[in-house]
C-alpha cells in the first residue's frame, strides 16, 4: 500500500530584519490556502497590524496563562518581548491532515524540534550581512537601539543556520516564496514511496 505522507510542520526561521514577514505574506498571497499560525506576542502593534491576523496581541498576565496552561507549542523571549505559538490550532491542522507554517525565532525552532523532531526546520539567510543590516534599517520600524539589540542577537542566529534541514536564501522574494511553497508539500525525507 502506498504510503500517506503525514502533514508536515514547517518553521521558517531567521535572523531579525531577513525577511520572514515578507517571504510569508508572498506565499500567502500566491497561496491563500496555505495555513500559517498566528503567534501571541506582549509587543505592541506596530502601524498596520491586526489584532488576530497579524498577531494575537496579549498582556503579560495572558501570556503567562498561556504558558501555565500549556497552550503554547514554544515561547521564547525576543528583545524584551514574549512570543509563541499557540498550540490547539496547530495541533488541529495537522490531525486534519493538513500542512502548518511557523514563523518563529531560533530558540522557538529548537523547542520545536526537540517537541516535535519530524518537524522540517527552515533556514531564511540574507544574501550577505551588508544586506540584513540595510534591510533592518530600511523597514524603519524600530528606533536606533533596538535595531542594535535585533543586530546582536541576528549574528548569533545567522551561526546556527547549520542545525536546519534546509537553507533557503532570500535574494528574490517571489523565489523564495515559490522554495518554501515546494517544501511545504514535498515528501518528508526518509519516507520511502510504496512502503
Ligand atoms: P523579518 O520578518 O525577518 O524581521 P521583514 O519581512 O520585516 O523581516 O523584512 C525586513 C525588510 O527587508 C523589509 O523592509 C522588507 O521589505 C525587506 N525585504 C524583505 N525581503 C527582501 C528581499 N528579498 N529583497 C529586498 N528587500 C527585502
Ligand atoms: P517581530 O517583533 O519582528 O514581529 O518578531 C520578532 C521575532 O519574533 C521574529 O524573529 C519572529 O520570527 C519571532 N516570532 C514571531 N512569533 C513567534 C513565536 O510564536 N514564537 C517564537 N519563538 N518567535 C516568534
């Protein structure tokens, strides 16, 4: 009988300022249905985002049932602020056999891979590091100390690219949308077809 390949949980991750956002946001418009969890985070919006679309905006008091409750599949701590992903939701895409997208940090990618090691883990590198600091810079979306703080932190993410299945550079958003999208869907590796 051939094999069902079990839905697979994807995590893109990558330093601060690579493009995460905009990599998804193109495979979300090319690819509506692709299902991408929305993370809780104690950071305030910034102009333009959407309470439950772009983030669940949360107190510090909800984040703390979150993590009491065990409603979060990882969390980590991020320049100040808290982030995670809710766990029901993704859990539910999955049994329905469905694929699910993570956007997170590196220390939430690790949590899941230790909860979850099936998990393909997704590298998004900048073509060089002269371009991730004109990328963070140029979104203008933080004042001059906090690009500094997401700087440091990126060049210690950017050195452990190694610990991901795969390294997708974002050159070109649309090709790197379109390399995501193929390895959303692609046969886990080690699935053997016919078995
Ligand atoms: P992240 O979510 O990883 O922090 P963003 O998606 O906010 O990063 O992107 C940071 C900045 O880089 C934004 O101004 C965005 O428009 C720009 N950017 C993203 N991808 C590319 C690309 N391939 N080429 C040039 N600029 C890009
Ligand atoms: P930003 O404040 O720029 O939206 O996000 C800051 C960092 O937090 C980014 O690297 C982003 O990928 C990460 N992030 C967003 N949601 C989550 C989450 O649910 N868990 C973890 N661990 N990181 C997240």
């Amino acid at each position: 009988m051939a094999a069902k390949a079990p839905a697979r949980l994807t995590v893109l991750s990558g330093p601060s300022g690579v493009g995460k956002g905009t990599v998804v946001a193109e495979v979300r418009r090319r690819h509506p249905d692709v299902w991408v969890s929305v993370s809780a985070t104690t950071r305030r919006p910034r102009p333009g985002e959407v309470d439950g679309v772009h983030y669940h905006f949360v107190d510090a008091a909800e984040f703390d049932r979150l993590v009491a409750t065990d409603g979060l599949l990882e969390w980590a701590e991020y320049a100040g602020n808290r982030y995670g992903t809710p766990a029901a939701p993704v859990r539910a895409q999955l049994a329905a056999g469905a694929p699910a997208l993570l956007e997170i940090e590196l220390q939430g990618a690790r949590q899941v891979r230790a909860r979850a090691p099936e998990a393909q883990l997704v590298f998004l590198a900048p073509p060089s590091w002269a371009e991730l600091v004109s990328r963070l810079a140029g979104r203008g979306s933080e004042p001059a100390e906090v690009q500094e703080a997401r700087l440091a932190i990126a060049q210690a993410e950017l050195d452990a690219a190694g610990e991901f299945d795969v390294v997708v550079v974002n050159d070109d958003v649309a090709r790197a949308a379109d390399e995501l999208v193929g390895l959303l869907t692609a046969p886990s590796p080690g699935l053997v077809p016919g078995e």
